[in-house]
C-alpha cells in the first residue's frame, strides 16, 4: 500500500469486525461488522469512526477486533443503482411478518420458502456473521457456509453527500438504514438473485427489510425490543450458480449509485 497511496486510481476497502468468546471456550460468537471501501484520504477517519463504533456497540463486549485492509484498482469496480426506499409500520410483529411473506410472494419467492427464511431466522440462537442462501422455489438452504454464513463486503456508496441526502429524501436518517441499503442495493445486481429478508442483531433495533431487484421495502417490527437475534436470508433462483454468486458477493467491488434529485 506504500507507492501511490493517495491516487484516484486505487479504492481501499476496509473491513472490521468484533467477536466474543463463546462460553464453551472455543466457538467464537459474532458481535457485529461493518464494510467500506474508500479513498486513501477518508481511510483514516473512517477506520476510526469504525473503531469507535464496533468498541460501542449494544451486543456485549468483544474479545477479538478483526480489522483488514485491501487495496482495490477501480478498473475492478461495477457502479450499481440503488434501490428504491419504502417504509411500513405495522402494530405487531405478527402483522409484519405478515405482510413480509405477501412481499416476498410479490417479489417472486414461493410463499413455502418465505415462511422458510423468516422461521430460519427466528430458529436461530445466536446471530450468525452473514447470511444464509435458499431456493427461491423450495426454500432450502443451499449454501454449505453453516453457522458463519455468506458475509458481503467490498461496498459503499459512490458519492457520500448524494445519498445521504437520498436518504433523507427516502425518510431514513441513521448508520443502520445506509449499511443495509448498500447491502441490499449489492445482493440485488447479483446475477442469480431474487430477493432478500433481513433484521438486525441489534437488541433496540426493529426495523427489518425484504428487497427485491427493485424495491427495498423497511418493514417495522420485524422483532420484539431486547432480542438480540437477527440475520438475513438471500432467495435465489433455482439454478443459481453459486460458486459465482458467493463469490460477487464476498469479492466484486461495487459503489451504489443514487437518482438525482
Ligand atoms: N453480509 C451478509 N450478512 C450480513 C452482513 C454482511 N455484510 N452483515 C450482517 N449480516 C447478517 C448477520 O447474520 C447479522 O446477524 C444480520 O445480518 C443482521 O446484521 O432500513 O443492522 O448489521 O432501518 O444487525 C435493517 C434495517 C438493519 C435498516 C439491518 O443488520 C433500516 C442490520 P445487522
Ligand atoms: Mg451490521
């Protein structure tokens, strides 16, 4: 990283996450994560801003702080648009969940692989680090990630100010909403893709989404206050060819594009 270090030509991508250890001793439990993918100049403040946060963070304290840093060429990048915001408030979970089956019927999945996605997430006991794959039509997992599941990095946005102010255009104003819109806009360009169902490990944090190819729908409350349980589930096509998939996900740079005003 030593020669050109500030030149345009070069994106570093920045990864961070925070583990504890699990009770048994040796299964790591993961508390949280975030990935970025910046110019030299931000690289500082952005590694700090991380830093602070992932030290702050509601899941517990952590044992381990794993941070990686990447230089990435910006020929490799693929510039991708963003969703389309939409946000639905519901009385109680059930209702949510409800209406996130309905969506995710709406969005091509089969209606026995959302309940699927929705009870895989509920069933889970502790967060995983990514998220699990299944058949759009079965619903069966058909990744073979396990306990850790597929985590996607090599993301941000490609103009900070333009799509904080699509944010707050969309009506969503926190860190939380710009990672998963950033998240979901990358799974979404994903050749093989077809939906996605998604809420936090965040024990305050409620709002969950479903998103198609198109639409990132937040959907609130997909969870009660205090469960510190969250996950996501990606619905894929049939044929999907997921060594390809996985890959994109974990390896192609991308930079999400907002609509101008
Ligand atoms: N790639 C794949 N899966 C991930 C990633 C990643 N980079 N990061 C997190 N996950 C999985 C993992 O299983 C986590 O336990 C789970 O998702 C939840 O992660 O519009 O904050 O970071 O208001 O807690 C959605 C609503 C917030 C935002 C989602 O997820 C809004 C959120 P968290
Ligand atoms: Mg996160």
């Amino acid at each position: 990283m030593s020669e050109n270090k500030s030149s345009p030509h070069y994106l570093f991508s920045i990864r961070m996450r925070a583990a504890a250890n699990g009770n048994s001793g040796h299964e790591r439990q993961h508390l949280s994560g975030c990935e970025r993918l910046v110019s030299y100049d931000q690289m500082t403040t952005v590694v700090q801003n991380l830093f602070q946060r992932i030290l702050t963070h509601t899941r517990g304290e952590a044992d381990n702080i794993n941070i990686q840093i990447d230089k990435i060429d910006r020929t490799t990048i693929r510039l991708i648009p963003a969703l389309k915001i939409e946000s639905l408030e519901f009385a109680s979970v059930e209702q949510a969940h409800g209406n996130t089956i309905a969506s995710l019927v709406d969005f091509g999945v089969s209606e026995i692989a959302a309940r699927k996605g929705i009870e895989l997430i509920k069933n889970l006991s502790i967060s995983m680090r990514g998220g699990m794959i299944l058949n759009t039509i079965t619903g069966e997992r058909v990744d073979s990630s396990g306990a850790r599941g597929v985590r996607l990095s090599h993301m941000d946005c490609e103009n900070e100010s333009a799509f904080l102010s699509f944010l707050a255009r969309s009506g969503v104003g926190n860190e939380k909403a710009r990672e998963a819109v950033i998240l979901a806009s990358k799974a979404a360009s994903a050749k093989d893709y077809m939906a996605e169902l998604c809420w936090s490990d965040d024990p305050y944090y409620v709002t969950g989404y479903v998103a198609s190819k198109e639409i990132y729908r937040r959907l609130s409350p997909m969870k009660l206050k205090n469960d510190n349980v969250g996950g996501r589930v990606f619905f894929v096509k049939p044929n999907a060819d997921l060594n390809d998939l996985i890959d994109f996900f974990e390896h192609q740079p991308v930079l999400v594009k907002v609509p101008r005003k």
